[in-house]
C-alpha cells in the first residue's frame, strides 16, 4: 500500500464518526431515489405490459341503445383496428354478510371465451359456461373485500326483478386496474364490484338483445385519436351517445396515471434535497479537513507527489464516503422499494406486479451521488492541490482581533468570560458560522416538510369530509326522476334530511381546453353540500352562471366571468354558454356546480333529480339498507363514513410509506448536520481549548465554549429552517397537484414544534458525544506547535 493510502486510511479512521453521519445522509439520498424510483419503474413496467397483453382499449364509449348493425359502420371509421360492444348496467347487489346496499356494474362477455378488448385474467375458478344465465365472473377485489368464495350466491335486482348470481370465477381486466364506482373519488371494493356475465343473459334482460350501449375501440398504428372520436360521436349521438374518449381519460387509467406521475415526482425532489445537504456537509468537512492539515499537504510535495496526486487523495477521501453512503442506501432503497410496491398490490389489480430492480438505475444513482459529493467538494480539492509548498508549511495567518459589535455597544459587562468567547469566535468567523447555521437549517426544513404532509392529509379529510360533503349517504337513481321523488327519498326510514341534486353529463370547452364532466346541480338552500372558496368561506350558489373548481379552472383556462362553452352529452345534446359565475375549492377530484333549477333550464327540462343526499338517523340504518336494497330505482349508494375509511387505506395509506420515509432520514440528517458542526468545530478549536484548561478553565467551562457556540448556532438555525420547511411545502404543494387530490398549504404548530424538539435532541446527543471527546484531549498533543 502506498504511504499516501495508508494516509487516507487513517484519515478515515481517525474521522469515522463525521464520516458516518455524513455517508449516512448520503445513504438517505440514494435510498429515497432507489425505492421511489424502483416503485417507479416496477408500476410503470406492469401498466404497460398489462395493458399489451390484455389489449386494453384506446377509444371508449357509452350510450343508451345502439343496434348491432351499427358495428359495421363503426369499423368502417379510419384508423380504426377492432370494434368491441357490450352491454354495460349497474345494479343493486344483496352480498351476505353487508347490510348496507351494494353497487355491481354488469358486463357482457361472449358465451365462449375468445381474445377481445379488456381481457380477462381469470385468477381463480373458471370462465362461465355455455347457456348459463346466472354464472358469473366476479372482480378478484370485490370478492377479497367481501370474503367470497367460489360457488357464492349473491341476489341482484336486475330489471326490477331478484335474480340469483352464482359466483364461477374470480377475474381481472385492465379496464379497472383501479377499480372505482363512477361518480367516486375513491374506490370502495366492498361496496362496489365487477361482474361479467353472458351476453345473451344481460341483454334479453334489460331489452338489450340484438343491441349495445357501450363500445371499445383499438386504433391502427398512426391514427389520429381525435379524428376517431369526432366521427364515433356523429355516429352514435342518434342513439344517446355520451360522447367518447380517450384511454388517457379512462377512470382507471387516469388514477394509475397520476399515481406514476407522482412516484416520479417524489423519486426526483427529496433525494435531491438529501444529496444537496450531503453534498454541503462533505465540501465542510473537507475544507476543514484540509485546513488542519496544511502542513502535510507540503511534506507530500517536499517528497514529490504532484498536485494530481493530491487533488485524487482528496477525492479519493469523498468517494470512499460516498461509497459507504452508497452500500447503505442502495441496501436500504432496493428494501423500501419492495414494501411500497407490495403495498400498491392492495390498491392495483394486476395480474403479477412484479418488483424490477435496473441495473442502470443503481448505476445511476451511484453516478448521481458521486456527482454531488464531488461537485460539493471540488472547489476544496482544487485548492489543496494547488497549495504552494513553503504556503503549506506555514501555519494559517491568525485572524484578525478587534472588539466585536456586542462588545462596541457595551454589553460585553453582561456577559461571563465564557460568554465573551464564544461570541467572539461567531463574531470573527461569520463565513463559518453561516455555513453551520444554513446545515442546521437545512435538516430543521426537512423535518417541517415530513410534518406538512401529515398535516396535508389531514386537512383533507376535516375539509372535504366534515365541511364540504356533510351528508352521511349518497343515493344515485338509475336514470333522472320527477323531483316528486325527493319526498319519496324522505319518507325512507331514518332519514333526517333529503336534498336532491341533478347530475349532468357534459363537455366544458374554453378555447382549445375541453374536459369532461358532471356538473352537479344543487339546492341552493340546501346543508348537506357545503361550497367554499381557499378560506372556507361559504360560495353561494349564483342564479345563473356555473362554479367550478379551482383545479378545473386552471385546466380550462378560466377566471370568473368568462363564458364557457357547454356541450351536454345527453337527452338532446344542447349547447349552451354559461358564464362562470365564480371558483370554489376542493381538495378531491373536479367537480362544477349550478343551481339546480338553473341546470333544469339549461336542460330544457321539468324538476328532474338524479339523486339526494340524506342524512340519517344511525339507529335505522337496518331498515334503511333493507329498503334501498329492494327499490329498482337506485342504482347505488355511496356510504360517507366508508369514504373516509377508504381515503385513509388508499391516499393516506400510500403516501404515509413517503412520509414515514421522510421524516425518519429528516431525523437522521437532523443528527448528521448537527454532530458534524460540532465535531468540527472541536478538530479546529483543540488547540485553543486545551490552551483554556492550561490556564485554569475547567472542563465544564471548556465544554461551554464548545457547545455553547453550538448552541447559538443552532438557535439561530431553527427559523431559517422553519422558513426553509415552508419554501420545501410549497414545492411539495405545487407537486401534489393532480385531479385526483391537491395538498394545501398547511404547516401546523405541532409540525414545528416536532421539528423543534428533533433537532434538539439532535443537539444534546451531539453535544455529550463531543463533550466526552472534549474531556479526553491530549493537552501536551494538542498543544505542540508546528514547525
């Protein structure tokens, strides 16, 4: 071994506690990207291949009765590879064991299995037989939820009429990978379930034979999308067409979607910010490092080694942290990485989600940390490098001693001995100083960040689910009712209040933006539906006019006041324009609002209600169930309290994997930062502390001078982090901004106050660790002056 490795050896012995905190951080940063990114990659990889496989459909669209006939004409359309339709209905289930009423959407599949669009992978059981009207494929979700067991029977009113399913097999399809009830924000596989039965069976029983209200399409390689749907459109808007769309605005698809947008997201921010920090620490350590060892660098010159030799020396110094960053996080993230796919497995139907580990990304984050710590510390290396050698040998030049501002203004009388040296030595290196105050800050941000998420999630649930939706259950009609029938509604039992609503089926249009969507008409002196803008404060319903969202606004390209183009995509298709009358905000989903009677006149119809929201007595809700179970008229019932139980398992659930991450390499960072700002300062101040005890300080006072410059470091970091931790929210806010849910602002006191205490704790332990090595110094060793 060369004399100049045994060097770096021992160098590395020597600092082995800075050198773990700091690999340690490092090792959070590539931790982090590994698990974030192989999560990435793993779902990324099964939406794709699924989708292949199974041929998933690029064109959808629902109707209310087309003849088969039409088929041809619908092949005939350019760019069009494979035509699918199908009978689609949903009914009101009586699964044993539920009380509470249950959505079943039915679906037709040929009497013989044959390959088709949106496949089938049957995971259990068999496919249905020949001429047998009541077998059933169940989704493999719904039956898991529901502890179904092959053979099952379960009662549905199918046309009015109880009808006896029996269960044959258990059955995926990458049209509900994410499988959710239209109308939900969430999925509720215990309320809601797939079924497919015979084509035959399904559409003699709802006058369907002969006949198709729903319809799949596959495109040719090179066909335009949008030409396709424009002509589907003007071919099936005689037959009640709803108007068709792309896979990209699928339910499924679209949920899958966002979440792989934000598992990228989340792969690229916090490990950047780890390595940052890293990054930060080593250049410090390193030019520290350097400083105390002037003398050496001229004795490897004065024995030839060129000053490429000692610039790779130093870097050699920074790789070797690296690499032990490296080995933890790269062990650790390939861990995690694995639990949080495992956990996408509860909340995505695949058929195999296999976790895939790239070589080429562990490369990658290798080459990614050893750029930053690099970067971090090449300015320092270049510098020892280039150290003239009779430079080198001298010792540094003393500072420059002069009263401080404390001590201009008259206030040194206050202060102790001890005091006066500790704020003498802030105050003569303020380069220092705020190098340490900005470390510090830095871990007090990201432990502000990990509360601000919990904080998110929480606000979420009081708002949308206690001040915005105060209803304890939704019924939806089969089709659009005589708003006679809201008292009908109010006469079930148990039930408080009955608010109706009208839910229309539209597309909005301002300029080129267009989206799809329901705009929900409400009682304007209803309760039970409470719109409020950021502030929460309460947005009346306008006369005339429509409210959306703040998220669909920014989607279209509105602000109050302009007129939106409204094409409805049933009964008689209007168009109409409706001003926008104003934004309310919702932190899930899109929605647009309008008085109901207003939604009637744009409708060109009567008092017509889709549905109502009820609020119930909890002592009947048996009796309620039971009731709702057998009325035809309802084709489902959506539960407040499930909903939030469902946000809790599914958003709440996954990201909480993120932010228990987070917060645990925060606390590390909080301890790396801190133990190497004082374990620092301890190697650049031995000479001048064993120099205190020679002339009489005691090893308290000593103790005292060290980590009371600590202290006051510290204390002054704490604010920057907490404004450092707002400006990572608001990142962090502008990320999780998606369709399907939105994180505020919102940073609580018990966030900062957790923040706090960690880095505190953080400050205590460092401080009795390097009392301890400040105890032990070899004062006649410290003491001897260089030469």
């Amino acid at each position: 071994m060369k004399a100049i490795d045994r060097k770096l050896f021992r160098d590395l012995l020597h600092l082995w506690g800075q050198i773990l905190a700091i690999a340690l951080i490092v090792a959070c940063g590539i931790a982090s990207f590994v698990a974030m990114q192989t999560a990435y990659e793993s779902l990324k990889l099964s939406q794709s291949t699924y989708y292949e496989q199974y041929r998933f459909a690029q064109i959808f669209g629902q109707l209310k009765r087309a003849p088969e006939s039409l088929v041809d004409q619908i092949q005939s359309i350019p760019g069009v590879a494979q035509v699918q339709t199908r009978v689609v209905v949903d009914v009101t289930l009586d699964v044993p064991g539920r009380q509470e009423p249950i959505t079943g959407r039915l679906i037709s599949i040929p009497e013989q299995q044959t390959p088709m669009l949106n496949d089938l992978f049957i995971r259990q059981g068999r496919y249905i037989g020949a001429g047998q009207r009541n077998e059933v494929l169940v989704s493999e979700a719904f039956a898991r939820a529901n502890r179904l067991q092959l053979g099952d029977r379960l009662g549905a009113v199918i046309n009015g009429r109880w009808q006896s399913l029996q269960i044959v097999g258990f059955a995926l399809s990458p049209e509900f990978v994410y499988e959710i009830r239209p109308g939900d924000l969430l999925p509720d596989n215990q309320r809601f379930g797939v079924f497919w039965m015979d084509r035959k069976a399904l559409g003699t029983a709802f006058n369907m034979d002969g006949a198709f209200n729903d319809v799949s399409l596959s495109l040719l390689p090179g066909a335009n999308p949008a030409e396709v749907i424009f002509r589907l459109d003007r071919l099936l808007e005689p037959f009640g067409a709803f108007g068709a769309y792309q896979q990209e605005d699928q339910v499924s698809n679209q949920f899958l979607s966002d979440e792989i947008i934000q598992l990228r997201t989340q792969a690229y921010i916090l490990p950047t910010i780890f390595l940052g920090i890293g990054a930060f620490l080593l250049h410090v350590l390193l030019s520290r490092l350097i400083s105390t060892q002037r003398d050496q660098i001229a004795v490897l010159k004065a024995f030839g080694y060129s000053n490429r030799a000692i610039g790779w020396h130093f870097l050699k110094f920074v790789l070797a942290i690296v690499a032990i960053g490296a080995m933890l996080g790269i062990g650790s993230g390939l861990w995690l990485g694995s639990a949080l796919t495992g956990v996408y497995t509860h909340f995505y139907q695949f058929p195999v989600l296999r976790y895939e580990i790239s070589p080429r990304m562990v490369i990658l984050a290798i080459g990614i940390s050893g750029s930053a710590a690099i970067a971090g510390a090449w300015v320092t290396v270049r510098r020892a490098a280039a150290l003239p050698p009779a430079e080198a040998m001298r010792p540094e030049a003393p500072a420059q001693f002069r009263p401080t501002l404390m001590e201009q203004l008259g206030f040194q009388a206050f202060l102790s001995p001890v005091g006066r040296i500790v704020l003498r030595n802030l105050e003569r290196k303020p380069a220092q100083a705020l190098m340490s105050i900005l470390g510090i800050g830095l871990a007090v941000a990201m432990l502000v960040a990990g509360g601000y998420s919990q904080d998110a999630l929480q606000y979420i649930i009081d708002v949308q689910f206690h001040t915005i939706q105060r209803d304890d259950i939704t019924v939806v009609f089969n089709e659009p009712r005589s708003s006679r029938t809201r008292y009908e509604v109010a006469s079930l039992p148990g039930v408080l209040t009955a608010e109706p609503f009208r839910s229309v089926a539209v597309r909005l249009r301002f300029g080129h933006h267009t989206h799809r969507i329901a705009i929900m008409g409400l009682d304007p002196g209803g309760e039970l539906r409470y719109l409020v803008d950021r502030h929460l404060r309460p947005v009346h319903l306008p006369l005339d006019g429509i409210l959306l969202t703040d998220k669909l606004a920014d989607l279209l390209q509105v602000k109050p006041g302009d007129l939106l183009t409204v094409e409805v995509l049933e009964g008689d298709r209007p168009v109409r324009t409706v001003p926008v009358a104003g934004l309310v905000d919702e932190l899930l989903g899109l929605s647009a609002y309008m008085d109901i009677q207003a939604l009637n006149r744009l409708m060109q119809e009567g008092g017509t209600i889709s549905g109502a929201f009820l609020a119930v007595d909890e002592q009947f809700l048996d009796p309620l169930y039971t009731q709702l179970k057998r009325t035809p008229a309802i084709a489902s019932v959506s539960l407040q309290k499930a909903m939030i139980e469902r946000f809790q398992e599914t958003i709440a659930a996954s990201q909480g994997i993120a932010i228990t991450i987070q917060v645990v390499f925060a606390c590390i960072i909080a301890f790396g930062v801190v133990y190497n700002a004082a374990r620092i300062a301890l190697s650049e101040r031995g000479r001048e502390l064993a120099t205190l005890r020679i002339i009489g300080f005691s090893k308290v006072q000593v103790a005292i001078v060290l980590l009371g410059e600590q202290a006051a470091l510290t204390i002054a970091a704490i604010p920057l982090g907490f404004a450092l931790g707002y400006g990572i929210a608001v990142l962090l806010s502008q990320a999780f901004n998606t369709e399907l849910y939105r994180f505020p602002l919102i940073i609580t006191k018990s966030s900062y106050a957790f923040a706090f205490v960690v880095i505190v704790i953080a400050a205590l332990v460092s401080g009795l660790l390097v009392r301890h090595q400040s105890d032990r110094l070899d004062l006649i060793a410290v003491l001897k002056t260089r030469e």
